[in-house]
C-alpha cells in the first residue's frame, strides 16, 4: 500500500487523569505512549491519530471513522459512558473492513462484546505477579520479531480461564501466570470484511505499554488488521434475474416478497 | 442422558394466519410440521414444546428458557417485533449452554445477528428453483442418516453468498442453486457453552419442511446441539488469592480495584 | 447407539516391562488401568480391547481395525518400530470414521504426524512439577463433568509450547506448569469423517492415568470421537453425467481422460 | 518487505510435452503464462524461477528451496514420479515457513496430501461446462481486486464435493458448476510456519490460466503465503532448568530419559 495506515488509537483516557499511579506512569495518557511506539517501530507506514472518550463523539465521528483503516481500543473503567451509537457506528466500520485492535481490559468493552456475541468475561487479579507470554504461532504475521519462544512481564495483572469468547479464528499468544493460571493472549477474528485481534497484555497501574515486545505485537497487530480491500457486500440483494436459466418457474405467492 | 432432551420450537406464526399459499402448505403452522417430524425421527429421546411470538413473552418465559435444552427459530415477517429483552434472555441461555438451532430466514432475526456480531445478510431470490443441498462434511453428527452425496428440493428460494457470517466452526453443507448461486447452508458455531446451528433450506411458501432430508438435518441439528453439562463460566471472577505461590509482592494502587 | 461402542487401547508396552518404576505404577501396563476406567466410567456403553507392538500386525489386523469404532495410541520409547504398514491402515481407518485417541508421548507417534503434516514436536522437561490443567471449552462434550475451572495433577511431565501442530478444530485444556510453561493439552481435529482428539496428561513414570479426571478426560473422549456414520467419500469419483443439464459442450481432448 | 519475494513455480510438464491441445494452450509451458502473470501483476515486488519434474532433483535442490520463499505446484499426470526425498525437503521448508500454493490437480500430489493428512479426493467431470467462481471472504487478502461477487470460466473441467480436506482454516472461494456440483475452490491452511492456499481453477486443456481473475487470484495467493520471519520451534527441545522455581522435586527414573 502506497499511503500510510490510518491509525486511531482511541483511549477512555479516565485512570490518567484521576490516578497518580497511572499518570506516572503514562504522563501524557496511555494513547501518547502508543502512538509513540506505533511512530518509532511503524514509521512512515502508518499516520495516527488520538480519541478519547470525552471528546463530542468521543473522538469517533463519521468522518473521523471513515479516514481510519485501524482502530484501537483501552477502556476500563468507563465501558458503559461509551454510547450505543457510536458502538453501532464502530461496528459498521469493522463489518466494512476497517481493523479493530482490542487492548487488555477492552475485552468487557461495549464494541468487544458486540462483534464477539459472547459476555468476554474472565478470571483476574491484581497482585503485580509475572506474567510469561508464550507464542503459540511463530509463523503468525502478529508474532514476528519476537525473538524467543516467550517473553516476560515482571508485574503484571493476572487475566485467567475460562475467558468467554469464540474460539479464536487464530491462537497466536497463551500467557502464563506465577500465581497459577493461563489465558489466551493473543487472538484474532474476523468479522465481516474486518480484521479483530485481541491482544491482553497491558494495564494501567503497571508500565507494561512501555515494554518493547508488547510494542512490538501492538505494532504487527495494527498492520496485519489492515483493511484488504475488495466488496462490501453485508446488505441484503435480492437479485431477481438468476444468472443461469431455470428451467420451469413454479408459481410464487407474489404477497410474500418483501425487503429484508 | 436418560431424561429426554427438552426441545422448544418457536415461530414467529405470521405468515400461516396471513397468506392462503402458506396457509395451505403449513395448515396448523410451521411449527407443527417440525414437532411432528422431531417426534417421528427422535421419538422419546425428545419431548417438544411450541412458542410463538404472540403469547406473553413469546412464549419464553424465564421458566420455559429454563426447561429448554435447545431451541429452534423461525422467523421473517416479524424479526423487530421481537423484544430486546427476550432476545437477551435468549442470548444469556444460549451462553449457559441451551443449543439453537436457527433455521432459514431467521438469519436475520436479533437473536442470531446478535450471537454472530455480523449482519448475517445475503442474496436471495424467489424464483422456485432447483436446490441442490451438498453434504461438504460426512463424518459430522448433522450429515449422519443423509443417504448420498447431496439431496435435492424441487423448489426453493435461493439464498446466495457473500453471507456475511463469521466463518462457521464446522461447515456441513453446500447448497447449489440452479439459478447460478452457491451457499454456506449448513454451518455451526459454539457461543459461550452453547451450540449454534444455521440451516437454510426451508421456506414459508414451499413444502420444504415436509422434505425428508430437510427434517432428518433438522433433527439430527437438534441432537447435537444438546447441552454437554458442566461448569458456566461466562462471568468475571476476581480472585485474590495466587494458587500457586508468588514471589515478591508489587505495590498496586488499590484504589483502581474495582468488580468488573 | 444401541450397540456398545468398540474401543480398541493401544499400547506399546514397553516401559512396563523393563522399569521397575513404571511396573510399581502399572503394573498390568497401562492400558489395563485406562481399559479398568473406561469399564467404571462408562460401563456397558463400550466394549474394550487390548492392542500392543509385539502382537502380529501391533495387535491392529484388518479385522480388530473393522470392529474398532475408537482407537487409543500411547507409545514413546518404540515410535519407529510401528511398521508403515499398519500406519497406513490405521489412517485409512480414521478417514473412514475410527475415532483416535493420542495420548501423551504419543504426540510423536507415525500415526500422529502422519494425519497432522506438522512434526508435532514441543519443549519438555521431566521435573515432577505441578501440572494445572484449565479447562478453556467447558462447553465441550470431553470437558463434561469436571467439576471446577480447572484439576491438577501433583506430579506431572512438563510438555511446552511452541507445540508444532495445526491449529485444534477445537481447544479444550490449556495446562500451567511450575516451572513457566504452558501447553495445549486438550485438542481436536477432524481429518476425513474420523475424530482425532490429543490429551498430553499421562506418563509412564508418573501415576497420572489413575488420576480420576484424566480417566474422565479419556473416557469423555473416547465417546466425542465415536463415528457418526453415513458415507466414505475420500475416493475420487468421476461423475461423466451432469446432475443438471448443460448448454454447451465443448471439445476436450480425451486423449487427457484418465483416472484419478 | 525491501527485497523480492522469491518464488519458485513448480510445474510437472508433462501434458505441454505430449498433447497438442494443451501445447496450443500452454505453448511453453503452464508455468511459462503464470510466470508472465506474476511478473505482469506483481512487478518487482516478486522474482520467479521455475522448476520442472526432469530436472535433477525435480529443480527443487536444498539450494532452490532455501532462496524460494513460496512454491506455487503444479502436477496431474506424475504425481507418483515426485521422490519421497524431494516430497520431505519441500514438507520440511512448509513447517519452516516457506508459502505454498497448489493448484488444481495437485489436489492429489504427494506434498499437499502429506501436509493434510486426508486423501486429498473429490468428484470430478470433464465437460467443459460453465464454472461461477463465488467470493465466500470478501475481507481475505486473497480475495482482494476481484470486482465483483463472482467471477465465471466458460469452460471449465468440474470438481465437486465431497472435497476430502481438513477443513479449511479460510475459505475464501466456493465454485457453482453448470452440471450441478459445488467446491470449496479456496482455501487455506497454515502447517508449521507455512501458509498453504488451494485454488482450484486451472485445467490444462482449458485456457484457464489466461483468466484476469484467476491470475489475480494466483497473484494474491503468493503474496498472502509470504513467511513473516521469526523462530521455527518444529523440533524437540528439552529443557531441564525451569524458567520458574519448582517447590518440590520427586524422584525421577532417569533410566526413562531420553531424547525425543
């Protein structure tokens, strides 16, 4: 692709600015930290842009949308001020093609839930244990450059099984956890014309955003979600006129035919 | 399972009482002719109740959803008129592990759309043609008792691809259409603990719920959408206590705990 | 199924006989303790016999392989001993509909690889520590009655990823090790109209088989991977008649015409 | 990606050789027309050779598999004339990560059933009759600059199901035929770091390989199986020290221990 990715990466952006722990950790928000390794590992590969929950649309207007090839998503604290609107809106972009990265406690997100179907909920715990991220598909696009079978987390919170989502279209992450439990860290789906990955390393009370192979798998995830081009076809057609001929047309019950 | 699996058949019932062609195909409803090809085929291993869209609720009260195992769904004329509350009720059942078994133009019903994240759109057109329903997975517990490679139905309406579903977990079957389309016609997905099946043979104004094959799907669909037992787990759950022993402790802001 | 389902334990059957450790915890072989827990667990829905690699033909003649609808493999120390031959049948078997089992260190069996395409390989290391095994689908018929999020096994083989398998059908189990690992430990696939399902716990040094939820594990999946009847169609089949008529033929060059 | 892609186009040669139908198509060969199509579509962002059946090792020496980064495969009349040797050279740089496409009647050649698992059979007529070309996964990279929601090949030689494959992890394509059969005619497959795809248009004694569409479709193919680096993990690996601390060791028999 000639042009840069369009990238918005869109953060509630609420524990910065009501934490002294968050915002010393993340001064400028947890989006600045992103944008910064998505500029620094991407370069002239992608364009970004900010959101944030409290902007009027939070951020994601029509237009805003439209001009967005990949989106990520960090909420938390805030899921349910995220209006149904903009979710249906969202939504609509991801069936049309547009790339949806879902970060950490964004699982119980509003637009999440939506394209997956199922509660998202999972086990956790905040004890600032270590959490070992094993690839479990060396060969995904997402897993490149990680440059052993696993990387580390020194304090990390616990996000465990059973998590309820569709079983991933792909596996590519499995993580471990000290104080006993695993969980499915990086997953993908497809919906509609749209890529979804999930990707749950990442907190606001730890500097985990700062770690270079979290980076480095947010980075692959936005350019492998990357629109493919192609139809949008995710409307009804009724297409009267068959393509090839039918030899004898029984009588239909004319009153029956309707829009769907 | 000893206790005969508990099946609710809901249809919305508007097309019977509306249109004399329909009328005439399905006397008592579409819905009779499948509870009567379930009890034919499955004997005492089911027992089937009926629900339709005008009884209070729907008829799927929080006690019958309770004594329902699996639910098949018929609709068309009246997806919106179908409450957003029954449609959540539904969901949160079918997340507990009740199986659904979604059947033609309820592709377009909330309760499907919902579970799938999709617009679940299509091409159709209703020309009476020839139908040519592909078994594309032998060994799948749905094919099982369909004598030959595929079967046939007369006239059909046509429902063609692109259909805009997240990619089935298990595709048992391909409809060919004499018109010129093709169709993903057999698909299951699992969502939270429970079976989701989509068939799309079968239509108001055409005796394809009398067809053999489409009732031995139908049936065997129903079967294996059986609920499997054990624990639901499609709610947070936040564990303080490690299992196993961890290190050294981290100090976390308490202040961000929070119940998810 | 009216009649029982005939399963059919294969053992390679030699640690028993040539450790002192091993025989102290099996001594009968450990195809008699998995062939004692599907007796109590399952009863008269199965009917089981004993397979091993010093019988003619491994135990696995063309007859025992007919009245086997689900085949169970543990081996290790004798992988390549298994004659091609019998590999070649046992996969001819599968694709017609025989369920297969593979248990443990039987993940580097010819059997395994051959109906997988990958090496199958994976970290290990055998350190007695704890195995916690998640359950990640407790939807899913083989995680039927087990009774929490998880069982542990005190003692276990540590197996790791990256597991070189394609992606489960299906993941059931996901299991945490002491030491930092983590592994699929509970996957499924299908390949022609058999059921293939892999489950890592068990080892010959350890008493994991008379653990009461991996028995359960074992016998919930010996049951999933029971055929379903109908056609074998992994044959080709041309098919000179067209099924619908077409308009015009064109001139093809028989001289091409041969079979398949 | 800064250097080319390096793609090796293997093709039997044999019909070119003998008939003159296919040398009138195909007069220097298959692999000749979809090298120009490659270079025509794709520019220099690939650099094609192409290897034959006669040539010493089939062209496929350690040193041409080790500078190709996808293999395109080509065979009908010689599959059996394709070394085993050469069969686990071209597996083992599959699970390595090279990409491979295969076309058409190498449905039934050695490496695409080795990577399956399955017989790799179908249905099949040769009436040169029409063939509709549905687009099932508009958002696949694959399906990417195809206009519309199929595309047709005048005359085409039918394969139909049952297809006896693993069930694709994409389907991005499925073929109506005129005489009535259907054909999951796109698919992927990833083994070890490999991505496979199946396409299945493509005759020798049809001008199919001169189709815009079915080039496009070829030209994707071979983009989507690029590798995307990072480590191959296909090999045992014994790990003695744990990453994390082991409370308590029991006695192992190191006797048992061994390498895998």
């Amino acid at each position: 692709m000639a042009r840069p990715l369009r990238v918005t990466i869109w953060n509630e952006y609420v524990h910065e600015l009501t934490s002294d722990v968050v915002r010393g950790l993340y001064p400028e928000g947890m989006h600045a930290v992103l944008a910064a390794a998505l500029a620094r590992l991407l370069g002239g590969a992608v364009r970004v842009r900010i959101a944030t929950l409290n902007q009027p649309d939070h951020g994601l207007t029509f237009e805003v949308l439209a001009e967005t090839d990949v989106l990520t998503w960090w909420g938390h604290a805030a899921h349910e001020r995220v209006e149904d609107e903009i979710v249906d809106r969202v939504q609509r972009r991801v069936l049309e093609g547009m790339g949806l990265v879902v970060l950490h406690s964004a699982h119980n997100s509003k637009i999440f839930r939506r394209l997956m179907g199922t509660t998202c909920m999972l086990r956790w715990r905040e004890a600032a244990e270590r959490e070992r991220v094993w690839i479990v598909d060396p060969g995904h696009p997402i897993s490149a450059g990680i440059a052993d079978e696993f990387f580390e987390i020194e304090h990390s919170e616990m996000y465990g099984e059973h998590f309820d989502i569709p079983q991933p279209d792909e596996l590519f992450a499995i993580s471990w956890f000290e104080g006993g439990e695993v969980f499915r860290s990086g997953c993908t789906w497809r919906r509609g014309k749209g890529k979804v990955v999930y990707f749950s390393p990442g907190h606001e009370s730890f500097p985990i955003y700062h770690h270079p192979s979290v980076q480095q798998v947010i980075a692959n995830a936005v350019m492998w979600a990357a629109p493919s081009g192609g139809l949008y076809l995710g409307q009804g057609r009724n297409i009267p006129q068959p393509l090839s001929p039918i030899a004898a047309r029984h009588v239909v019950d004319e009153s029956l035919h309707r829009a769907k």
